[in-house]
C-alpha cells in the first residue's frame, strides 16, 4: 500500500472520531476536505451566551449541549441548525423559548429544565419529530393547543412547575409512554387521558387531587402510578381494574379505608401506603402474589390480617422481601409471619407489641430487623433460627435478658439494646435464669428501663403557643456582641448604637410558587383596575407629591434621607435650625448627656396618604409592585419569586435615651 493510501486511511479515522467528539482540530490533510463535527459540549463553561463558533457547524451539527451556564437567551443563529436532533441546555437563565424553535424541524430531544420559562409557543407544533421533552422545574402555568399536535412525543417532564390543568385535547399525545406531573397544582385530568393506551408510567405526587381520577382505570397498560403527598381518603375498587400495575405509592394522603378489589392488581411488586389514616388492611391484600414491597408504617393500624402469609399457593404474600409496619398501634404479629420466607427486612418500631410470635423464627432469610420502642418483656427461642440476621435493633424495650439460642447468630454484626448505644456489638455474658434456671444471655444494660410516660406527652399537651411565639422572634433576631466588656470600660462615654438585623425564613418551593401565584392575580387585578382609571378620572392628586420608592436603597443613603426629612420637618414645624442639632451628641458640653446611653433605631414602614378614591389606592399600590418587578406580569422571573427584605424608610429615626443603670438588649 502506497503511502497515499495510508494517509487517506488515518484521515478517515481521524473524521470518524471528529463525528463523535466536538471541538477538535479541524482535518487540514486534504484540499476541500470539510470538517464533520455532530456533537458540541459546552456544559458548565460559565458561559453567558451561546459561542458563535457552533454556528459554523449549522450543517452537521446533530447535538449541542449546554448544561449549567448563565445563558439568557437564545441567538436566531442557533435554530439553523436544522440537523439538530438533541438540544440539552438546563440549569441556564433563560426567561423565554423563542418562537424560530419551530424551525428546529428535524430535534427528537428538548432539555429546558430547570430555568425560568413561563410558557412553550404555539408554533413548538413544528418540531414534529420532537419524542421527549424535559422542561421540569420552571414557572410554566399551562400547556398551548399546539402542543398537543407533538404526536410522537414519547416522554413528557414537567414536574415542578404552575400547572393547574391540561389541554382538554391532550389525549391527542397516544404515543406517550412516561408522564411526570409532579409538583403541581393539578385538581383533575382531562377525559382524553383514556386514549393513552401506551402510557406505562404516571407520576401526580404532590398535586392538590382529593379523589382518584376515575379515567385512570381505563389505562390498561400503566406499570407505575405515583399518587404520594395528595389529599386522597379513598382508594375506589376501579383500581384493581389496573392488571398490569407493578408499583403504586400512594403514601401521604388521607387514606382512611383500602378497598378489597386492590387485589385486582395482580402484577404489583411495590405497594406504599405509608402516613395514611389506615385502621386495617383487606384480607384480600394477601392475594397480591406477586407483592416484594409492603410499606404500611405511620398509619393507625390495630392488626394485621392473616392472609398476609399463608401455606396454601393462591394466598398470602411469599415473594414479600420489605415490610415497614412501624409507628402504629399493633399488639401483636399474626403467627402466619412465619410463612414469609424470602422476608429479609422487617421493621415494626413504635408500637405495643409485648412479644413475638415463636413463628417468626421461620423468617430466616432476614438480614435487618428493627423492634425499638414496643413493650417486649422477653424473645422466643425461635429467634436463634434466624442465621442470616446482621443486624437487630430491641432498643425502648423491657427486655430482662436474652435466650441462650442468641449464641448461633454468628453473621450479628449489630445488636441495638439502647439508644445512646457506644457500640455496635457489646459483649453477652451467661447467666441462669433466677426463676427456669435456664441458661440466658445478658450485660449491664439488663433489665432494660421503659421510658416514662412523661417523655410520651403529645404535642397538644406540651404545645405552649405564648412559648413558641416568644421562641419564634428569638429565632428571627440575629444578634451580634461587637465589643468586649474591656472595650465597654474604655468606650463608656461613647454611644451605643444597637442594631436589629433581622433574619427571614427561607420559603419552601411550594411557598414561592403560592407567592408568585398571588403576585400575578394581584398584578393582574392592577392592570385592569389600571384600565379603568385611565379611562376616567386623572390619577394624580392636586396638591401632594407622588410617592415614588425606588427600591433597593443602601443602608449609607437611607440614613442619610432619614436625617434630611427629619431635619426638613423640624425646619417646617419649628424654624430654622442649625444642622449640627441632628448629629448624635459627641461634643464635651454633650457628655453628661451621653454616658452609659444607648440609641435605638426603630424602622417604621411609611404609612402613605390615602386618597378618596380607593380604586386609585390599589392601582397606585400595584404600580409600584409591578415597578419593583421589573416589567409585566408575564416577565416575572425566578429570581423575583424570594421574598423582599424591608427597607429602610426616609423617616426621621427615633432617638430613645436611657439611663446608666438600663440597658436595652435584643436578642
């Protein structure tokens, strides 16, 4: 081969790669040769607009991500580059989707989570191709018509966002496969959802429904059905109708009655129920064959059913692997525990169980095991079957000792008889029983103490509402000790200035997004009421000043408004007067007046002049509110959803002297 050859091979390869990798050295070994670069990586560059250089690639590019910038806005240059099949840039600062995305005819994947976009155009109707789009976490609030003409769309993210309802027509998506609507504020769902014969996974945790849709049932194909932190009390019977669901949460709610036909869902693997309001289970619950989670703590259960385990083939749950019944009101297990056999967690902490059933030595693939805080005065001997244990946690209980069998838990690895605990695994020693004679194990931490009823006091007992408040303003006060008590002898003549820097609550999601809610109808209500006064009386009134804040204001330049308004005032009401009254008091001929004294700076929030009209009052008001903002209310950004810290007003401050033996303290 001729040395040609070889080098037309080894540019070949060299292309091959290029078509992988992006950013690499453009090919110079032949004439004419154009370079083929398919993916760009521009993640976490800090970059604060789209490099220019892709643009270059408009013809091959095929991927282009740009994950974690600060980018504010997309270039008209970007969407031609219509080979552009995945576009991934979240985590940016984007505020809007331009409308030229429609030219992107050929994108199978859009990435736009986690920025600050309030709504999709219409015209996204012409990315035909577009199979998933991932646009979770941003101030969305509703879905436009066109979107539902995306067809092949496979999967949909929208978790975390302003959703109150869907497209009536959104049923029109029938190849969708994944739909996560997470974190919302959805009520319902639309009729149309029943056309979604491929849908296998559902996601409405956190949303704001009170019944299950009754349109779930006909989906015939879901596998995974998220229904967590809802208001739901019933489970209607229509569940089970749901043949091929493999896990369902429906953990957080209000659920006070489980219907028996749940047995229905004969393919579940997963079922959480966890922080509901259950008494009891259905016997029917021990149908689910194919059952390996079970989840039932934090509800009010008095019993367990039977069926739960069972000899006969066509009841009880034998593939059970998980099973959390802690924090409930449970006496005592069913003895058919013992036919759990690939059981290897169990927890049943926090309830009244005074003993164990000697069944429960059959469970031997168990591996963790958690009985803190019941009321066991003693174990079965059938616990030493259990060979597998690693770890067993019997701390709050009554025990006296433990059984001898103990000895032939060779794989313990932690043995929990306390809370404050040192170690893991504290040496047993043997002992014969005063009253059997029998052989037990025991140390120094038997008899085991039951804690006192006092430590048990509810929340309504011990609440102290006056204690809590007083607790609560400590907690929002932020105080800071400036000087010593050496700097305090050598400073007393000085005055001291006390400062309140106050500390407000950080907001939860769910709290900024009810924020954001209210701004909007409020800013809503301004336009309108805006509209009207426009068309009838004028809006200044004669006479006054208008009242304009401009918002920030530095703490330097606040103080000095609040001395100039306060010297104007003094001027208006008692003549002119020198300026050197206003300064704080540091003069000799001033120090009697100033020893051991304090001054504290109260801020007070202006209390504007209210005008006859109460119409102009609110527009006037939301004026200012939408100035603050920035814009319309469709401009609202994620940033402007924190709360607004309160300003120093340009009032005069108020001056409070106190005497040598006071002190004025706020902490």
């Amino acid at each position: 081969m001729d040395n040609y050859s070889t080098i037309q091979l080894q540019c070949l390869e060299m292309t091959t790669k290029r078509k992988l990798i992006g950013r690499l050295v453009p090919c110079r070994c032949f004439r004419g040769e154009e370079e083929v670069i398919s993916v760009l990586d521009y993640s976490h560059c800090s970059l604060q607009q789209v490099p220019k250089e892709i643009f270059s690639f408009e013809r091959t590019l095929e991927e282009l991500y740009l994950d974690a910038n600060q980018i504010e806005e997309l270039p008209k240059q970007l969407f031609n580059c219509q080979a552009l099949r995945k576009l991934s840039m979240p985590d940016n600062d984007l505020s809007s989707l331009p409308t030229t995305i429609a030219s992107l005819v050929n994108l199978k994947e859009l990435d736009i989570s986690k920025n600050g976009i309030q709504e999709f155009p219409d015209n996204i109707k012409c990315c035909k191709c577009l199979s998933v789009v991932e646009a979770s976490v941003n101030p969305i609030s509703k879905l436009p018509d066109g979107f539902t003409q995306l067809l092949n769309l496979t999967q949909l993210f929208l978790n975390d966002a302003f959703l109150e309802y869907l497209p009536a027509n959104f049923g029109r998506l029938s190849k969708l496969r994944i739909l996560e609507l997470r974190e919302n504020h959805l009520k319902t769902m639309p009729k149309s959802i029943h056309r979604l014969a491929q849908l296998e996974r559902l996601d409405l945790g956190s949303n704001e429904f009170t019944e299950l849709p009754e349109v779930l049932e006909q989906i015939h194909n879901l596998k995974e059905l998220w229904m967590d932190n809802n208001s739901l009390q019933t489970i209607p019977g229509s569940i089970g109708k749901l043949r091929q669901l493999r896990y369902l949460d429906l953990a957080k709610n209000r659920i006070e009655t489980l219907d028996s036909d749940i047995s229905g869902c004969e393919s579940l693997e997963d079922l959480l129920l966890s922080s509901n309001m259950l008494q009891q289970l259905p016997d029917s619950i021990g149908m689910l064959k194919k059952l390996t989670t079970l989840k039932v703590d934090d509800n009010q259960l008095t019993s367990l059913p039977n069926t739960i385990g069972s000899g006969r083939t066509k009841l009880g749950l034998s593939l059970l692997e998980e099973f959390d019944c802690s924090c409930n009101e449970l006496e005592c297990l069913p003895p058919t525990i013992g036919y759990l056999h690939n059981l290897r967690t169990f927890a049943a902490d926090e309830n009244f169980l005074s003993e164990l059933p000697r069944e429960i030595g059959s469970c031997k693939n168990i591996t963790v095991m958690s009985l803190r805080s019941n009321k066991l005065e003693f174990l079965p001997d059938e616990i030493g079957q259990m060979t597998k244990l690693r770890v067993l946690n019997l701390s709050d209980n009554r025990l006296k000792n433990l059984p001898f069998t103990f000895t032939k838990l060779k794989d313990l690895a932690a043995l929990w008889l306390s809370d404050n605990q040192s170690k893991a695994l504290i040496p047993l020693q043997t002992e014969a029983h005063p009253e059997t004679k029998q052989r037990v194990l025991t140390n120094y931490m038997f008899p085991q103490q039951p804690r006192h009823d006092e430590d048990y006091q509810s929340d309504t007992d011990s609440f102290n509402p006056t204690l809590w408040e007083e607790q609560r303003q400590q907690r929002m006060t932020v105080a800071f000790e400036f000087e010593d008590k050496k700097e305090d002898e050598d400073n007393s003549g000085k005055v001291k200035v006390e400062i309140n820097l106050k500390r407000y609550p950080t907001p939860y999601p769910e709290d900024l997004k009810n924020m954001v809610k209210s701004v909007q109808n409020l800013v809503g209500k301004a336009s309108h009421a805006t509209e009207k006064c426009s068309s009838g009386t004028n809006m200044e009134l004669p006479g006054k000043e208008k009242f304009e804040p401009q918002w920030p204001i530095a703490a330097k330049e606040a103080a000095e408004r609040e001395a100039k308004d306060f010297s104007q005032g003094q001027m208006t009401e008692q003549g002119p007067m020198h300026n050197s009254a206003m300064e704080i008091p540091k003069r000799k001929e001033k120090e009697e007046l100033t020893e051991s004294s304090e001054i504290s700076l109260h801020r007070v929030v202006p209390k504007l002049p209210q005008p006859e009209n109460s119409a102009l009052s609110v527009t006037s008001s939301c004026f200012c509110l939408i100035d603050s903002l920035g814009g319309s209310p469709n401009d609202i950004r994620i940033s402007d959803m924190r709360p607004t810290l309160v300003e120093p007003p340009m009032y005069k401050p108020k001056v409070v002297l106190m005497g040598k033996d006071k002190k004025r303290v706020d902490r």
